[in-house]
C-alpha cells in the first residue's frame, strides 16, 4: 500500500539515476563500437525512467509512470531507426567503428 | 599508474556504497532499504561491466541485467506495471534486435583469428576527457540532489488517488456495497467530490446520514492508476507516440531497403514491358 515516502529516500533513488545517466555517458564517449554507444544510450532511458518514476511516487503523481511507457516508445523507435542504419553502414564500410564514419552521404 | 588507478577505483566505490548505505535509515521497512541496496549496486555493477567489456555481445547481456536491476528498483517504487513492462519490452523486445544485429554484424574481421577483438572495441576513445565530463556531471547531479532533498516542495498525500476511484464510479460503489451492504448508495457530495478526509483518513457519508470510513484495499490497482493518467492526462501525447511509431517504422523500411542491381536483360524487360527475348536481335 502506499505509504509516504521519506526525502532522503527519494534522493537515493535519484543518485542512483545519476551514476547511471553518468556511466552511459562515459560509454558513448569511450566506446568506438556503434552498436555499444546506441546500447549506451539506452541506459542512459533507463536512469531517467528510474527518475521519473522516483518523484511520481514522491508526489503520489502517476504521471512519471506514464512518461516511462513514453521513454519506452522512444527507446523502440530509436532501436528500430539506429540499427537499421547501422547495418547499411556497416554494409557499406564493413566496419562498426564510429571515427570511420566521417560523412553521412552514399 | 595501475595501483593509483586501483586506488581511485576503491575509493570511488567505497563512496558510492557509502551514500547508498548512508540513505538506509530513510525507508520505513529494512527490507526495503536492502532490496534497494542490492537493486542499485546490480544495476550500477553491470552498468560500469557493460561500458568497459570487449565484446558487444556480452555489453548486451551485462544491459539486461541493468534493465532486470531497474526493473528491481522500479517494483521498489510501487510501479508494478512499468516494472514488468520494462521487462517484457526492453529485455524482451528491444535487447533481442539489438542481439540480431550484432550477431549480422559482428563477423570476425580475421579468418586467421576467429575469436580476436575488432581494434575498436578494444581501444578506447578520448577516456580522460570522458571520465572528466562524467565526473563533473555527476558532482553536480549528486550536488544537486543531496542539496536540493531538504527544500523539496512537500509530498503528495495521496487524495489524487481517492479522486481517479470516484470517476471509476462502478467500482466505487461495488467496493462500497462490498464491505458495506446497506449502505445508502450514492454518497453525499461536497465540494465537488464525494470522498472527504479526515485525520482517520477518508471517508463516505450516504444520503441518510451513516459515515464510512474507507479502506485503502479500495484504491485503483497501480495498473489502473497508470492508465487513467495516460488517457486523462496525456491523450494528445499518446498519438503523437502513435506517430512516432509509425514514422521509425516506415524509417527503417527505407533505410534497410536494398537496392537491386538489374542486368542489362531484366532492365530491357522493365522499360518494355514484355521480355526480351521476343524483340529480337534488332541491334
């Protein structure tokens, strides 16, 4: 059942959401491999859907639940589009390695 | 150089376990606090596992746990059906694309070594500078939220929640009628709503004057509570991600469309539309 929920306990949750969105960030930084930085983009959804969450049960607000079913639909959509352009680039190059993609024209 | 780095790498998570464990004592139930401990440090173990690891393939394994982890957290925070919904569309539907296309994609660049590395996954990019920016972001997130949790406007006290039951009405009144089977169905409304609070908590006061006090067994399940936001709340922004669907679907059907190299007959059949050979060797 819904009890109230302590400050300190949502700002847990939400350092929690930070080292993720940090962590993903390092890794698109880091990485070279495509695939890994788009990979690495979605954990980055994942910390703001833990956000999001953490301070909709904060405020009893629903809300936050309903922009992770949105935070869900970008995610699949950017799936869909980012792969599909990663295999005609590797189609293309025969390589998954970012710093060789220097121009996106055929 | 290696032993510093150990260092720092000890030092930073005995800081992180340290103002994990230091947020302990805020939730109400013990367990609650461990789950979230283990929860937090799985998801953050296989984050930190998934942006270091070599191959790509375990990168998207060591991410489904992280997804599992959130998913954990997100059951922590009362959101039942996000937390399962996480599962079945992250882990279940968006990994697995993922996983074919690395699979389509990620042959061995050597015959000779089958098993080796592409260069770029083992060869970082620009790593100083990275850690640099993650650290500052992150010094300015936790500062941010550690500085900012004391002068939090103050927390909902859940009424939002008894008003969403009173728009399902047929459910308010088979609950009510549930427990209480003389009640005098429908309630006294005041002020624009039927439920009205006291320090017991709320209640119901029916046409004849009897006062129930409800139960919070009463209250829409999360599942329902979601749902009435999404189409209440957000009814322009659900088509909008409608659209959004559609417009990554036709996307990537162009995208992946290959062209078809014709040879010079079959190019002759399309442009005269019958075949060639019956046009004769008119050349």
């Amino acid at each position: 059942m819904m009890t109230t929920f302590a400050p300190s306990a949502l700002s847990g949750y939400l350092i929690v959401s930070g080292i993720l969105l940090t962590i993903g960030l390092i890794g698109f930084f880091v990485r070279r491999n495509l695939i890994v930085m788009f990979l690495c983009t979605e954990l980055m959804f994942q910390s703001a859907a833990i956000a999001f969450v953490a301070v909709g049960r904060y405020y009893f607000d629903y809300s936050g639940q309903v922009m992770v079913i949105f935070i869900l639909t970008v995610a699949a959509a950017e799936a869909a589009l980012a792969l599909a352009l990663v295999v005609l680039l590797h189609r293309q190059n025969n390589t998954l390695d970012a710093e060789t993609i220097v121009e996106l024209k055929e | 150089m290696q032993v510093s780095m150990v260092a720092i790498g000890v030092a930073a998570s005995g800081w992180l376990i340290g103002i994990v464990t230091g947020s302990l004592s805020a939730f109400s139930e013990v367990s609650h606090g461990l789950f979230f401990i283990i929860f937090s440090l799985c998801a953050i173990a296989a984050a930190i596992r998934m942006v270091v690891h070599a191959r790509p393939i375990y990168c998207a394994l060591y991410f489904v746990l992280v997804v599992i982890s959130t998913a954990g957290l997100l059951l922590m925070l009362e959101a039942e059906f996000m937390a399962f919904a996480l599962i079945i569309v992250y882990a279940g539907a968006i990994l697995i694309t993922y996983m074919f296309v690395l699979m389509l994609a990620n042959q061995a660049e050597n015959p000779e070594e089958p098993y080796s590395q592409a260069i770029y996954d083992r060869i970082p990019r620009e790593p100083a500078a990275a850690v640099a920016v993650g650290f500052l972001l992150l010094c300015l997130l936790t500062g941010t939220v550690t500085g900012g949790a004391s002068s939090l406007p103050p927390e909902g006290d859940g009424a939002s929640q008894w008003y969403v039951l009173e728009k399902l009405s047929q459910q308010f009144e088979t609950n009510v009628l549930e427990i209480a089977p003389d009640f005098a169905w429908p309630p006294i409304s005041e002020g624009g709503h039927f439920i009205q609070f006291s320090s017991s908590g709320p209640y119901i006061v029916s046409g004849e004057g009897t006062v129930l006090e409800l139960d919070e067994v009463m209250l829409p399940t999360n599942t329902q509570m979601v749902g009435w936001s999404l189409v209440n709340d957000f009814p322009v922004t659900i088509e909008l991600a409608g659209v959004i669907l559609l417009m990554a679907m036709f996307g990537a059907a162009v995208l992946a469309r290959r062209a078809i190299e014709l040879t010079e007959k079959e190019k002759r059949k399309v442009i005269l539309g019958h075949d060639s050979e019956e046009v004769g060797d008119d050349r």
